[in-house]
C-alpha cells in the first residue's frame, strides 16, 4: 500500500503568460531548469506520452508519463503510466503588467510503511527548496528568452 506526498512552490515571472507557456510545453527543455530531470523524450506517435528520467547522487529513475489534461496558457496536468509513480500540474495565472505566476505541484508515491520517515520536516523542506529552485531557474531562462 503506498501514500502519495505532495509539493507545491509557486514563482512570479517578469514574462507574459503566453512565453511562460510555451517554454514550459516544451517538456524535452525540462531538463535545463528541473536539476534532477537528466532527460525528457516525446513519443513520436502520440505527443501525449513521455519517457522521463530522473538522476541525482547516483540514484536513477524513469518512468512513462501522461497529459491527461492541458488548457493552453493555464495548466498542464500529467500523471505517470509506469515506472515512478507520480503525478502534478503546472498552472499558470495571468497578471497584468507582462507577468505570470508559475506554480509547480508534484504528488508521488511511497510504501505507507516509509512515509512517517519520508514526510518529515527536514526532507520536506529539501524536496521544497530543490522544487523552488527549478522554478527560480525556469525564471530566469523564460526572463533570458523574452523577446
């Protein structure tokens, strides 16, 4: 039986939504602002599908994922289909003067067993402040990337 934790971190960015947008849809870039993302590969026969790969210290991941829901200019929604179970959103809010809000939620699974141990403050803290800095870098690619 597992438990699914979840994260949420929220970043404004100095760009129109619609460059936010479509910076982050372009999921195979993923990986130059998600640290722990060492690739991104689109299925060639149905764009809805994705092979991702997760490396960080040595410990590798992979896993299948699907859109099950995109509202261009506000949400991509996925969840996995093998492998690490996961599943999040990216949301985007319009805000005037040529800004967005971005905010990340990832949800992924672990044994019951382990989630008193895994759900502590302290790793807490850490998967929020590694998520937070994929959202600081993806600002400033989108702040370098404005035309």
């Amino acid at each position: 039986m597992s438990d699914w934790l979840e994260h949420s971190v929220e970043v404004e960015v100095a760009v129109p939504v619609e460059l936010a947008w479509k910076l982050w849809s372009d999921l195979e870039l993923m990986p130059l602002w998600m640290k722990w993302i060492e690739s991104v590969e689109l299925n060639p026969e149905d764009p809805s599908l994705s092979r991702w790969k997760l490396a960080s210290n040595g410990l590798e991941f992979s896993w299948n994922s699907r859109i099950v829901k995109l509202v261009p200019h506000q949400i991509i929604q996925w969840e996995s289909v093998d492998g690490l179970p996961n599943r999040g959103a990216i949301r985007f809010y319009d805000r005037s003067g040529g800004t967005c809000i971005v905010r990340l939620s990832v949800s992924y699974a672990v044994p019951s067993i382990l989630k008193k141990i895994i759900d502590g403050p302290f790793l807490r803290k850490i998967v929020d402040s590694s998520l937070l800095g994929d959202l600081e870098r993806f600002r400033q690619y989108a702040i370098e990337h404005k035309s």
